[in-house]
C-alpha cells in the first residue's frame, strides 16, 4: 500500500463462456461516501458516470438492507473492468 486507504470493497473476477480472458472490477457501496471520495481507485475514473458503475446502491427488500450491482459487459452504462 501507498499509504492511501481504500474504501470498502468487494473485487470481482468474471468468467464467462465466450469470453476470452478473465474481467476484473469491483464493487463499491453507496452507503460509503466518504470513503468512497477517498478511495484512489475510484478517484482515478476521471468520468463521474464511469465510476457510478462500481458503485452499488443499498436498497431494503422485506426490511433488509441488500445492495444491487449490475455488471454490463458493453454498451451505455458498460461496467468499468479493471486491467491487472
């Protein structure tokens, strides 16, 4: 580490039939904002758009906190995958 916190995360790795290589991301949770504008990762996502889809929204279902995360692999609101 570089001295910088990184704000709570979970890291994905896809893997799919048909596609060729392994896709990294990660998710954010909204409920984090101050973290979350702090974190080096997200803050190097100039686009404020690209960097919301890392971030999940907490949502309660049947009066429990769950939080969404929708991974699009192309298109408008493709997800931002990480090249490492």
């Amino acid at each position: 580490r570089s001295g910088s916190t990184q704000a709570p995360h979970l890291s994905l790795w896809i893997v799919s039939r048909g596609i060729n290589i392994g896709l990294s991301t990660r998710m954010y949770f909204a409920d984090e904002t101050q973290a979350n504008a702090a974190d080096p990762l997200l803050n190097a996502i100039e686009q404020a758009a690209r960097r919301a889809t890392l971030v999940a929204p907490r949502e309660l279902r049947d009066g429990t906190p769950v939080y969404r995360f929708d991974i699009r692999l192309q298109g408008e609101g493709e997800t931002v995958f990480l090249d490492i």
